[in-house]
C-alpha cells in the first residue's frame, strides 16, 4: 500500500474543517489525526476532477521506525472516484540549538493513473 501503516480510515459525511482520529496497531502505540482543509477542483493525469477534498493527516507510527518520529500526509479524495492523488512525509525531529526542527526524511507521492465505475 501506498500509506506507510495497515489502517486508513474516513469519517463520513466529508466537510471543510471536520476532524476525526483513530488508532492503528495498538502494539506499536500508532495514533492518526485527519482534518478536511478545502473543497476545490484539481486535475489529475490531464482530467479536472470537481469537488475534491483536501484531506490533511498526523500519523503518529509509535515504534514503526527510528529513521523518523511521525508522518505527515496531505491526499486529496472524490466521492464515487477515491483517493486521486496523495504525499507522505516522513519526518525526523532534530535539535538546533534547543529548537525542535522539522527534518523531512523522505517525501513520496501518488496520483491515480485511471480508473472505471464498475456497473
């Protein structure tokens, strides 16, 4: 899978600034935190998609890896197509003269290439 934990989860009905959490694996202490940004249009591999809704996440992937302490995810979603394109950024803290700094480990990206309503 694209995310780098075993369970995504949206709360429906979707609207600009509803917020919702849930908890993944409970061994590894994962917790996950999404708030819906906007609604806009947004083109994806040359189709404009109408009413589309940013979605930005925390992912807090507890003992998932020391190589970073938390993901930040933005993906984009519209109803009756799904996720149509998505960044995750893993990310490191580091210490500056005593100031927490953001360290961006790696950064991946998503787009849906095509797809087909099913009958």
């Amino acid at each position: 899978s694209f995310f780098s934990f075993n369970k995504f989860v949206m709360r429906f009905p979707l609207s600009v600034d509803k917020n919702w959490n849930w908890d993944g694996d409970l061994l590894l202490r994962e917790h996950h935190t999404n708030e819906v940004i906007s609604i806009d249009t947004l083109t994806v591999k040359d189709v404009l998609y109408d009413n589309v809704y940013e979605i930005r996440g925390y992912h807090d992937v507890g003992f998932f890896d020391d190589n970073f302490d938390y993901i930040k995810s933005v993906y984009w979603f519209v109803n009756g197509v799904g996720i149509i394109m998505a960044f995750e950024s893993k990310i490191k803290i580091v210490y500056e003269q005593n100031f927490p700094i953001e360290q961006f480990v790696e950064i991946i990206g998503w787009e849906l290439m095509d797809y087909t309503i099913a009958d």
